[in-house]
C-alpha cells in the first residue's frame, strides 16, 4: 500500500453519490423565484415545483413505493411529466416513461415486464391505455389521472388525480439520496422492430454526468429556455429533464408537436433551445414564413433520433437556427456523439458545411470511448472514410444493462464494448458517419450498399418530400436497393427520372433497381419503419 | 435483491474511472490543431501538447516512476507547469506543486514529506532551491531544469533539461487510466501559518468534478481563451488546468503577476478569463487607463482566496470587467462556493451590487452541501444574517484527507462534515458570508467582532490603500481591535481621523481602539499573515 492510499478513505465529508437529483434541490436553493416551468397559464418557480416533486416522493413513499419499484408514466409534454423525473426518483424508484404511439398490447407488455406498481397517465390516450390495462388485467395497479386544463378529450381512467395524490404528500419531504450511485433511475423501453421491447436501465452516475455533458455539449448557460419538442419518454427526452434543472432553465412544455404553436411559443418566451428528430425541424420549416421572421433572438437546435439529410440541416439553418448534430441510441444515455463545430468549417460554402455537420462526430466529453471496428474481431477499421464496421461505445452514459434479459445484456457488452448495431465509415478527422443499421445494408452482388447514402441522394431531389431505400430480395443480385418516395404537392417525377438521376450521383451498382411512390412510414420518433418497407419491397412485383 | 440489482453488473462497457486526464485525450483528438497554450513564442497547439505529456509519462515510467510515487514541480506559470498536471499523473504517479514563494526550509519539509522521487524546477527559484536540496540531502532525488528563453537569471540545479529528459520519452505512449477514480491525482500543501504544513490529496474523481463545476460555474464556452494570473502551484491553479482541458481552450502563460503585462496579454490574446486574489485585481485596477481602454472584447474575472472588499470588487467592474466572486479552501480543491448572480440584482446601485458580490454565496452544483453551524453541537445557525457560526461542507470536492496524518484528516471530517476554519453569517437567501477565520474574530468584552467587517469599512476610505485588523491582549477587554493600515501614495490621514471614520460606520465597541500605519505583510495568495500583525499588535505600546 502506498502513502496515498493510507488512511485516507471514503467517508460522508469527502464522497457522495452523484445523482442528478440534486439538480432540482440546489435550483430551488439558490433560484427559488426563477421560473421552472411553463404550460399554458402554469407558470411555476423552482421552489413550487420542488415542493411538488417531495410531495410526490413523500407520497409514493406512503404507498409503499420504494427502491426498486416502478412507476410508469403515459403522458404528453407536461409539468407532470417532467416532476416525475425527480418525484419517483426521490422516494427512491424507477421511472419507466412510456413512448405515448405503441399500441396497447405492447404498452401491457411494458407495464406487466416492468412490474409497475403505478401508472400515471393522461387522457389524450386513455383509448390505448383502457385496452391494455384490460390486456393486463392487474387490480394492484394504482391508475393516476393527470389532469390538464388546456386539454379536453378523452376518458379519465384512474382512481385519483395527479394534484389529489401529491396533496397528501409533505412539500418539505426529507427525500434520501441513493445509497449508490449505480442504483437504476429510470427505465426506458427500446422501440425494437421486432419481438418485444427490451428494457434499458439508466443509473443515477449515468443520468448525472449525461446530464451536465447536454449543458457542455451545447455550452448552456444558467436560466437558459428550453422548448419540449421531443418526448420525454424518449431516452427520458434524452435526459433533458436534469440538465435544465442543473442549470436552473425553463422548461416550456408542449403537448403537441405543430409548427405554428413551436414557433409562436419559441418568440413569446424567447425558447433558445430545443430538441428533435430531423421531422420535427422538417414540420418547423414548413410552417409559414411569418412566424419564422418574427423569431429575432438566437435559437439553437439539436438533432438526434435518425441521421439528417444535408439538405434538412442546411434548411434549418438557413431559418436562422444552428444546428447541433449528436448520436446516440437508447443504450447510451441519448446523445453521447456530437458533431463537434470546427470554427474552419465556416469558410465553407453551406451545402458542404451541411454535409459535415450530418456526420455523426465524435465522442463527447463524458463518454471514454468510441471506434468503427469489424463487428466480428473488433479490429478498429481504417480512418479513410471508406471502410464499413459496426459503431461500438464504452464509458459511463451506456446503460446498466437490459431488465431482466441477462443473455441479451451480456451480448451487447461483449469484449468491452458496447455495440450498437449501427454501421458507419471512420472519417480521417476521427468523425464517424453512419451508413446504416446493420440490418439495413443492402449486399448487393457481395457489395455492400448503404441505404443511407442512397437516401441523402434523393432528398437534394427538388421533387422529393420524402424518401427511404431498403433491400429487396433478387434471385440474381442477392438483394438490390428499392426506393420508396414521397413527391412534394404537386411535383410530378417518374420512376425512371428518379433513377437517372441516382445514377448521375452515385456508382452503378448502387442505383435503385426499383422505384414505389407512397407515404413513409416513421416512428413518433423520426425513424423510417424499415421493416414495413421491406415486406412492401419483397411483395411488390 | 430487487429487480434492479439483479445482473446489472458494472463491466469496461458501461463503467469507467472518471478522471481529468481524459479531457487532454479528447480535445487532442477532437481539436489537434487547435491552441492549446501560448507562452511568449512558443504556440502549441492540443496535439502537440498531448504529445508532449505522453512524452513525460513514458519518460517518468522508464525512471521507475509510477503509482504512488511523487513528483513535485517549483515553477512559475509556463508550458511545462500545465503538461506536469496531465503527464505526471498519465504516470499513474501524483503531481505535488510547490508555492514559489516558501523558504528553503519548508521546501525541504514538503520535498521529504511528500516522498518526492523527482523535482522539476526553473531558475527564478535557484537561490530557494538550491538550499533547500542542501537541507534535504537526498542524492536519489532527479531534479530537473525547465529551461525558459524568454527569461535570463538564476542558476541550473539539474542534471537534465525538461524538454531533453522528455525527448527520451514516446510521445505515442500508451497511459493507463487510474484503476480507481479514488486514486491520488495530486498533493497541495496549505501554507499553514504556524506549524508545519499539511498535505493535501486530491483524487481523480473529485479533480474531474471540480474541473467541470469551474466550467459550469461561469458558463464557459469550447475555446475559451484563459490567461494564468492565478500561480498554479495554488490547488493546482484552483484545478483550471483540467478546465481548460475539458473545453480545449487556449492557455495564456504568464510569469509575473505585473498590470502592464495583464493587460497587454489581454488586449493581445483576447483574454475571457482570468482568476487571482483580490490583490491581483488591485494590481489590474492600479495600472494605466490607457493600456485599459484598449480592451474592448468582454473579460470575466474570478476572484478568491481571500474576502474582496466590495471596493476592490466595484473598481474591477467600472473597468468593465464581470466579476464572479468564489470561495473555498485548498481542502475543496478551491472554488467551492460561488455568490451566484441573481438577475434581479442588477436593479440595485453599483455599490450594493458590490456589497451582494462580495458575499461568499453557495455551493457550487457540484459540491454536496454547505452548512453554517455551531461549531460544538454542529447544528445550524439561523439564516439571519447576523449570528456567527463555522462554515462546513461536503461532498466530492472535498479532499481525500492529508497526507501521512490521519489524526488531522478525522479531525477535519469529524461529524460527517469538512471542517472549514471559517467563521461566517447565513443569509436569508442562503448566501453565507464570511466574517472571520476562527482564529482572527476579536472578542472584546464578550462581544465578537469579525476583523473583516472593520477592514470593509477602512477600505471604503479615499486614503487608504491597504487595510487589515486583528486582536490586541487589552487588560480591561479582553482582546481590542488594532488596525494596520497604508496609506496611499500623499495620502494623510491620522489614526484619530481613521477612529472616527469608523466610528462614523460602525457599532461603538467594534471601533479599533489603535492603528498603525504600515506595509501590510501578505502570503504570495494576496492572505494578510495575520500571525505577524498579531505579534506587532501585542509588542505595540
């Protein structure tokens, strides 16, 4: 042993756990007037809304809620929504936010697979809700109404409502903090195409230093606004929630996502940042161009959820907002890649700036590491823009694991790394760009295709809405890319000029063989359902 | 067991030691051409850098140098100070940098106390050094020479130069991350006042936080440009090296602490940032309005290590200047507290602002708690602003104890609390504000006076330039206030004129009952030595 491992250890003076928790209690010390949240008419400080998140913990703590229950939440963008990320928490459970679009089997599923023991719910999807809870059929379940007066539809299914039950809390709750920074704080369903929905665990150590690495990666600085444009129930909003109460901001709720109401309320409360799937900017841009000229602040946005085309990143901006690009999956915390800005990218012109911001990046700060490497020796592959291999990741914002799914957790971790199934090239700059899910390339004649550049391709279309290329089964090639499209109103663009066009842009045998014009499918969340679009490729003739 | 326990191991995918030596890796690998410090000449950019502390990592390593092992610098703020910060502990070894201002014999106490196997110097400090190696007398000890062209004086000690000794070293090499984030990083004596000095460890986790909290606590952006006022050997330059790193910003040396050469480094390098203590500031303000009016970018000031008068703190402002006043101790690895700004403040009149700055405030995000209390029952005291109690906190940036004694390291965390010495008030608004070191309040006739209130009111006199009261043995009181006091340049002022003054601003049993007029003996920290006062004080008639 030596001198500076003697008698110097651990004690309550010099360690404690980090938990984000503490976020909200050291706001509502030192910003207790500042506002915390706003909704409609609610506007309320840090103070109240601390007060509201004890009474929650004091409350659950007097049902019996404690460390390793669940209590699961369905619901919009609402002040409640963001208190349970502290009030559960704090009486020591685990927050499962449910993705608001699934369908009622697989909502039973989550509920039953995570032994909820409450669910907080809202009425805009009483409709699912009602069905799975039949589906699930567990009268030990506490239902608990959120009730929102700006909102009026729907059923109300519980057998109390959100502000009765907290009522019966105590506002100044002596709430513990974990007794371990390792102890789970949230649990988020990943939305797999198929089978069930695999439970990702995140830690307090995790969502804490997640949460400060959004305030570094974005350079926030105290009080700053933020808009709710992505779901909290995806990856906790990536963790959202507890970086703007580490800074003190506001959170500005939003029940809906529509382009008129994000850009009214961006100019009335001065929003400076928001979140989202490339979608959501592609609803912001196409919103009237009056609504965008009144916005005469700096607004920053960062994008995750799906790879953006170039040409929606340079859209955006030239709207005004900057962009920041960032990567990550469920796993990890939300963002955990960064397009990291290079002031000399500036000189360039804004589609090759476009181009270099839709790389994924870099690592950031709080993450240890990242490589491209060869899925199967895990050899990291060349530098060169080029060479294809799995994206893989390790440090402190990846998971604790998979719920109850030892065998599936154990296989993600293998040989130290994190895999995330993602294909990418490893750029000179050390920046990875995404090619593809691994499930989504394309082997062609024993070439691999990446979907994803094919996409890019057919977005600078001036024609073209929307777009997405999958695998189509042939006896001759193996598989050969097919192009589904969506034409903007009114453009009239066909099959065969779509196709001259892809092969002006790319190699020959990446040129889509096939040609469907229809509506997309995507996700609440932006990503393009490719499973259906290969059943339609395989079917159509 | 609970569900959350079961299976969620911590394996290298999802958990890593977290340590400041990562963010020299990333901003290397991120930023390879961006400035990483700026020394006269000399221009090196974040790859470089790196490069050169894996050099010194390697180097050390080949000497036998490793985990557990010390290695102490003696060095004013250059290129070599900042890499030792990162390449010593890339070593798996501790970094022990020594005040440039102590005499030999204490040099010698901390070289042979902390175990020290190596010494890198600089020959400003030959003529302390050299009788400090003659004292010690230990011929296993490898003293290294930085050579600096920029500077011409003293003598070389060593048999090797910094940069020939770190030539023999790989600059691709290897590094292992700490095995454990409770691992020594470094070792900071506290210039003690009486006694021998103590040793105070720092580990990997807590110089991680910290690094972060500085950038948080004055929202600084990626690339900052900070210039080094502030003596590193000083907590490690309040741990902004691993800051500066975590943001790769540009580092600004500086060798002496002189106005003319701030401000033209300011206006050349455009400067965001710097840190000193007051005198520092004092220094700024005293220099020519011309070299001030050049400056026209923003500059934010951090101001610690001893309690600014709301003077110095309005003067530094009126130049434009932002200043964020901090406090802390060696123990917390410095800044601690910061005296959040509150917006509403900026409705107030310059000097109350002043008077609200040059509060200590609150914890920083990153530190657990904070506490004023009855320094006996350790219960809290009101927060009223008026009753006197010892400031404790806790949490991560709280050191790992002192060195080799560990009677004082339980002494100082007794109570689950970090003991801090200082007497303070609690405000309403949970602002604590410091009156006294423990040892420096006056108590005469039972009353308590804090030495720092009577120095407020003395600097807010035209006349006088410096200002410090301590405790003089009275035979009727007990203890009287004696205040020492300099005069400006052609100032007069009689001690009858400076009694009334503050009998005019003050309660009648707090107004010092002598004064001295004389230069006012200060550490190389800006702390008056209130020991030598002390003793004038007693030997005055």
């Amino acid at each position: 042993m030596n001198i500076y491992e003697n008698n110097l250890y651990q004690v309550p003076a010099n360690f404690e756990a980090l938990t984000p928790l503490k976020f909200m209690q050291h706001a509502a010390m030192v910003y207790p007037n500042k506002l915390a949240i706003v909704h409609g008419e609610i506007r309320r400080t840090w103070a109240q809304t601390y007060a509201r998140c004890r009474q929650l913990a004091h409350r659950l703590k007097i049902h019996g809620v404690g460390i390793g229950d669940t209590v699961a939440v369905l619901s919009p963008n609402l002040p409640e929504h963001f208190e349970v990320h502290f009030g559960v928490p704090m009486a020591g459970a685990v927050l499962n936010s449910i993705n608001t679009r699934l369908d009622a089997r697989t909502v039973a599923f989550i509920l039953q697979h995570a032994e909820a023991k409450i669910l907080i719910t809202e009425r805009e999807f009483s409709g699912v809700v009602k069905e799975a809870l039949a589906l699930l059929n567990n009268p030990d379940l506490l239902v608990i109404d959120i009730v929102d007066p700006t909102f009026d539809s729907g059923e109300y299914l519980g057998s109390i409502s959100y502000d009765d039950f907290i009522a019966q809390g105590d506002e100044n709750f002596i709430w513990s903090k974990p007794t371990n920074e390792w102890n789970a704080i949230s649990l988020n369903y990943t939305s797999g195409t198929t089978g069930d929905p695999k439970g990702v665990v995140y830690h307090h150590r995790g969502a804490y230093l997640n949460a400060i690495s959004n305030v570094m990666s974005w350079g926030m600085q105290s009080h700053a606004v933020y808009l709710w444009t992505l779901p909290m129930f995806h990856c906790n909003g990536w963790c959202f929630p507890w970086s703007i109460a580490a800074i003190a901001g506001v959170n500005v709720c939003l029940r809906h996502v529509r382009g008129e109401a994000i850009l009214t309320v961006i100019e009335r409360e001065k929003v400076e940042y928001l979140c989202g799937a490339p979608m959501v900017f592609n609803i912001i841009n196409d919103t009237s161009d009056v609504l965008k000229e009144r916005i005469k602040h700096p607004v920053k946005a960062m994008v995750a959820g799906a790879p953006p085309p170039p040409a929606i990143i340079q859209k955006v901006e030239a709207m005004g907002f900057t962009i920041t690009h960032t990567y990550g999956l469920t796993e990890t915390y939300g963002p955990s890649v960064v397009c990291a800005w290079q002031e000399d990218w500036q000189e360039h012109p804004a589609d090759h700036k476009a181009k270099l911001k839709a790389r994924q990046g870099v690592p950031v700060v709080f993450q240890d590491d990242l490589m491209v490497a060869d899925p199967i020796t895990m050899q990291p592959v060349a530098k060169d823009g080029q060479t294809l291999g799995e994206i893989f990741m390790r440090g402190n914002v990846v998971m604790k694991g998979y719920l109850k799914n030892p065998k599936t957790t154990n296989e993600a971790f293998e040989g130290g790394w994190f895999h995330s199934g993602d294909i990418a090239v490893w750029h000179e700059d050390s920046y990875i760009e995404i090619k593809d899910r691994s499930k989504d390339v394309i082997i062609s004649g024993g070439e691999n295709i990446s979907s994803i550049e094919l996409e890019e391709i057919l977005f600078r279309h001036p024609s073209i809405q929307d777009a997405a290329v999958v695998a189509k089964p042939d006896e001759k090639w193996g598989e050969v890319p097919c192009a589904f499209i969506k034409l903007k109103t009114d453009a009239v663009l066909s099959a065969e000029e779509v196709i001259e066009f892809c092969r002006a842009n790319t190699a020959r045998f990446k040129v889509p063989k096939h040609v469907i014009f229809i509506d997309i499918p995507r996700t609440p969340t932006g990503k393009v359902q490719k499973f259906i679009l290969r059943e339609w490729a395989k079917n159509d003739s």
